[in-house]
C-alpha cells in the first residue's frame, strides 16, 4: 500500500447561501484515503469554529490529522466562490491565514518522511514564506511528488514554479496553466502537445497531465501519449473536480497502470464529481467502482 501524504491549504469555500470544507490538498487526500483507505495532510487551521469543524470531520473520516497544527491567532482559511452559469468557479481566496504559517521542524520531517512515499502539493500554500520554506524542507527526501499546479490569483512566482517543478516526479495542470508556463519558461505559443513535452523536457517529469475541463485530458509518460475526451454530462458544480482527477492519476502513477487507464478513470471520476455540489461526495459508493477498476 503506497503511503501518500498532502502537504498545504485547509480552507472553507464560502457560496452565497452555504459553506464546505475544501482545499486542494484536503480534497485530494480526502480521495486518497476513501480509495487506498489511507491517507495524512499536512496542514494548519484557526483555534476557530472553521478550524474545530475541519478536524472533527477528518477524524470522523478516519484521515490522519495529528500533522495538522492549531493557530492561536489566525483565523482557519477562506475561499469565497463565485460559480458562472457553467458551474464553473472563481475564488477570491483570503491572506494570511492558518495555512500559511505551516511550521515544520526537523524531527516531524524526519518522521513524516520515512511514512510517506508520495507526497503532494499546490502552489497556493507556498504564497507564504513559511509555509513555502516548511514545504521545501520536504524536497529531495521522499521517493515521489506530485505537483497540482493549481495556480490561484497572483499567488505564485517563477522561482516557485521552478523548484516545484524541479522536484516533482508527477505535474498536473490545466491548459490555461499550460499556456502560463510555456510563457514563463519558453516565451512562445506552441500546440498542447509541443508546449507539453517542452516542459517534460526542461524539467525532466516522469508523468504530466494536462486537463481541459469538459474537453477531458492529455497525458504524457515514458514517450507515450493518450488523450481522453468524456461523453457530455450536466455539470451541477465543477469545484474539486481537478482533486479528483489529481487522486485518480496519482494512484494509478503509482500502481504503474496503463496510461489509457489512467486517463479514462481519472476523467470518470471527475466528472461524478460534477454531479454533485461541492468537492466530497456524501455517499461512498461513487468510490466503489473505481476501487474495483485500480486494483483488479
């Protein structure tokens, strides 16, 4: 059983009407441990009500939180959401919480480095120095890193893009975060699959997933190439469908399944996801068939 650790943001995206526990980093292990029946993040929340909530509810779902730190001061984090007429989202995400001041000393890297075998992160939690240093003290310790480009706003610079980028065995990305970094890096506009296998090249990544959103996904491993484009669905809320994607492709990278496999699982699982509000399903079931699929 492959040990996988999420290092970043716990925060409740905040609708007009509601409010749900999110955070890429959370979303995704939150996947992890329902399909591999394990699964810890690394994180930090407010001595808030926001802060209690989010703890009470990954004990209640068997998700280790004892790497998860308690702030006396800063509030748990924010996300407001606004969802366009596709349900698709834009966040306006508050500084200066929790998960920004993530502390890590040299006896818990120590620790969380020999239990982990992969460990994921964003590039939102890394907008602060803290954090980012806490992170970065992770780097070149484990055997694997998944990097979910997720850029958010202006919360991230070239230079960590670059280390993340350096480090990570797995890169996932959508196009417009593509297009960004081919900018950055190559100052040119090519065609997905060039802009792709030039970054592949640059920072010599094992695996790379590019995501399209209803337009499905390219992926990229050992010289091979698949794309995958699923049937049209009625999407209620796309928030956390990327987390699902990234849990399936990471999964499936470290059973070393078929890269065909991957993809289609990936984009099946999230696009359930689009049926749904909010990132984390309610009911386990929807897990049970793609359980049955990675492990048969």
């Amino acid at each position: 059983m492959n040990k996988i650790a999420a290092f970043g943001e716990i925060l409740f995206d905040i609708y007009a009407n509601s409010k749900s526990l999110g955070g890429a980093p959370l979303n995704f292990i939150y996947h992890i441990n329902k399909l591999t029946g394990s699964g810890r993040i690394i994180s930090r929340v407010g001595k808030d009500p926001l802060g209690r909530e989010a703890i009470d509810f990954l004990n209640s779902e068997g998700i280790l939180t004892e790497s998860i730190q308690i702030d006396d001061e800063l509030p748990t984090g924010t996300a407001v959401i606004s969802l366009n007429e596709k349900g698709e989202p834009t966040f306006d995400i508050e500084q200066n919480r929790a998960y920004d001041f993530i502390k890590i000393n040299e006896e818990n890297r120590i620790r969380i480095a020999q239990i982990t075998e992969c460990l994921y992160f964003g590039s939102l939690a890394q907008r602060n120095d803290v954090s980012r240093k806490s992170l970065q003290s992770f780097f070149n310790k484990h055997p694997k890193y998944f990097f979910d480009v997720n850029i958010r706003q202006k919360f991230y610079t070239k230079e960590i893009l670059s280390k993340s980028l350096n480090v990570a065995n797995v890169v996932k990305l959508n196009f417009d975060e593509l297009k960004l970094l081919e900018k950055l890096y190559f100052n040119e506009e090519s065609d997905l699959q060039t802009a792709s296998k030039n970054l592949i090249e640059k920072f010599n990544i094992e695996m790379l997933a590019v995501t399209k959103g209803a337009g499905g996904s390219v992926m990229f491993r050992d010289g091979k190439v698949d794309e995958y484009k699923p049937e049209p669905w009625k999407v209620i809320d796309t928030v956390g469908a990327g987390d699902a994607f990234a849990s399936i492709t990471c999964i499936g990278y470290l059973h070393e399944l078929e890269l065909k496999k991957i993809n289609k699982l990936a984009n099946e699982f999230a696009s359930q996801i689009c049926l749904i509000n909010g990132a984390l399903p309610k009911d386990d079931n929807i897990y049970n068939r793609f359980k049955e699929e990675i492990y048969k």
